[in-house]
C-alpha cells in the first residue's frame, strides 16, 4: 500500500479553508491580528485515544492529559498532536455530549450557539469539565486557539466518519496520517455537520521542543511519551521497521519489529495476535517477563474479538504491574504505551522469543 502523500492536496484546503473562516466573520485585517501571538508564544496540544470508544481528545491541559491517562476509563496518551498560539483571533471551541459521550471541536461559533440552544435534545453543551488552564468567552468554552491560515502554518486536517459513532470526527495536523486513516478506516474530508471542508484550523508551522510537528515533519504520527513512573530499556525508533510480511501499523507489525530491537526473534508468520502463545517452538507463561511479546486471547481485555492482539512488554514494577508498548487497533499514533496492574498482567500469556 502507498501511503506517500499529494501535500498540493492539502495544501490547496487553504483557500478553502481561508473562505471559511471569513465567512465566519473569523478573518480581521493584518493590522489587527495579534501575529506576536503566532509567532512566539505556543502551546502544546496534547493527543489522547480512547481504545473503547475509539475517541480521540485534544487538550492543553497537561494534568487533564496525565490523569485520564492514569485512570480506569480507557484513555491512552499519544503524544503533542500540535502547537496552537497561546492566543489568537481564532478560538477552537470544545463541546461535550451528555447523551453520546462524544467531545466535538469547532472554530464555528455560530455552530456552537446551534448546537448548544438544542442541547436538551441533541445532547451538546460546553464541556463543563474544564478546569481553570482553559480559555473561557462565558458563553462557548474554548480548547486552544487556532494560527492564522497562511502557508507557513500547518492545516489541522478535519475527517469524518458517519459509521465510526463516538469517534466519528478526528483531527490531525499530518497529512501522511490522514491519508493512512482516510485509506483504512474510511474517514472522508467533509462533514456535513461541521462545515469544515478538509481543514478544521491551523497549528503552528514552527517545531516543537520535541520536533514532532514541524513544517518539515508534519509527516510524522504523535510520539507518546512513557507514562509517569515508567522507564524503558531503549527508545523506540520505527523508522527502520520491516513490514515485509507483517503489516505496517498492525500489533504485530510493532511486536515483531520492537522484539528485533532488542536482537530477540519470532517468527515473521506467527498469524494473528492471538496465535502468537500457541506457536511451536516457544517458550509461553503467564508470569511476566521483560522484552516478551503478551499475546491476547480473542476478545480479552477488549481487544479484537477475532484476531486478538500482541503487545511488547517494557518493563515490570516490583508489584507486579506490567508497561507495554503497542499498534494496531485503530490508534492513531504509531504505537502506544499501556500500564496493566498485576491482577490483570496474571491473565496474560507471554511468549519468550529467541
């Protein structure tokens, strides 16, 4: 599968996407823009999934970021998405639905005021779960803002998915993931809903601390960080991973090249996740061990009620607690680390490579 990218694609979103902001009265002379916000101060955008309702959350927020990481409701940390401005003309507004449980982001206001005077419907209001670290005009709770349109700032792609349910919309600010997830989960660049024609708003052109969003590196997946507490024996670095006969962004994609990292080997047909514990010529127990692949059952845990799932294991913790890393699954980033307590790690089989 090719997955290079047309960037004059995206690239030409931006007159549209210039039409749309101004007619949403949006735009103001250069005289009045507030470029020393653009161009100096910038926030991090931080990235989170939701493996069961496939959501994806946008947050500046860093302890919103930690601690639905560090909870029981399914969030999984995926890195800094973008850079926003610290401030602009251009405010990205959040709302949350009661009813589905969905979080939506809008540069729209008019949309917002919409959506929100049909709350006791529709289910949409502002999302009241906000803490102080959040931009609030009163009326509409504002997320982060936007950069202004221009070419040396990066479109946020918008892509709509009316099967997907809860996770029906997703942002991203690399074309090479938009297009990964147009081909693969069947995301579209229109949504009728949200009037957003390909671009949803601008992050900033300018490289992170990290280096993960750039105008030269916008091709690149969000890097997650390790978890607080955690620490692993060698960086992860995909760049050199063989899809030769696993497929790229698969589980087992990751498992078997992260193993080889390591200079451990499995099989390059080992099947699906869960065939993994029952290969020939491996050594499989449920006791925990360092640099092992965690082959799930079909279903356990959540995972694919078909192919199951594998994991790498990253480190143990003396209580028993297990940090994995992991792809596939629908996560958006490259792959994800994941904490298991050692109650749940007991349930698992682990299969030692060679």
């Amino acid at each position: 599968m090719n997955l290079n990218h047309n960037w004059h694609r995206h690239f030409s979103k931006i007159i549209l996407a210039s039409s749309f902001f101004a007619g949403l009265g949006l735009l103001v002379a250069t005289t009045q823009i507030q470029t020393q916000a653009d161009t100096i101060a910038n926030t991090p955008v931080y990235r989170l999934y939701n493996k069961t309702t496939k959501e994806h959350l946008y947050t500046i927020n860093s302890t919103e970021y930690n601690t639905l990481a560090n909870s029981k409701s399914h969030w999984i940390k995926e890195g800094i998405a973008f850079n926003a401005p610290t401030l602009s003309k251009i405010p990205v507004y959040r709302l949350y639905n009661r009813i589905s449980g969905e979080h939506f982001y809008t540069t729209d206001a008019a949309k917002v005021a919409e959506l929100i005077k049909n709350g006791t419907k529709s289910g949409w209001r502002n999302d009241s779960s906000v803490s102080a670290d959040y931009y609030n005009d009163k009326t509409k709770v504002i997320a982060f803002y936007s950069a202004m349109p221009t070419t040396s700032n990066i479109p946020v792609l918008s892509l709509y998915n009316p099967l997907a349910g809860i996770g029906s919309h997703f942002y991203t600010a690399s074309p090479f993931e938009a297009t990964y997830d147009e081909t693969n989960f069947q995301y579209k660049k229109a949504d009728n809903f949200n009037y957003e024609f390909g671009v949803a708003w601008y992050a900033l052109g300018e490289s992170d601390s990290k280096g993960i969003v750039g105008s030269s590196q916008a091709t690149n997946f969000p890097i997650p960080d390790v978890p607080n507490g955690w620490t692993i024996d060698k960086p992860i670095d995909t760049s050199h991973y063989s899809n030769a006969t696993y497929n790229y962004r698969q589980c087992t994609w990751f498992a078997w090249n992260r193993a080889r990292d390591f200079g451990i080997s499995y099989s390059p047909y080992m099947g699906n996740g869960q065939d993994w514990q029952n290969a020939v010529g491996y050594t499989v127990t449920t006791n925990p061990v360092l640099h092992s692949v965690v082959s799930f059952k079909a279903g356990q845990f959540g995972f694919s009620a078909q192919y199951g799932h594998v994991a790498f294991v990253e480190a143990i913790h003396p209580d028993g607690s297990i940090l994995v890393s992991e792809s596939g699954l629908g996560y958006s980033s490259l792959f994800v680390y994941q904490v298991f307590t050692a109650a749940e790690a007991s349930q698992l089989h682990y299969v030692i490579g060679h």
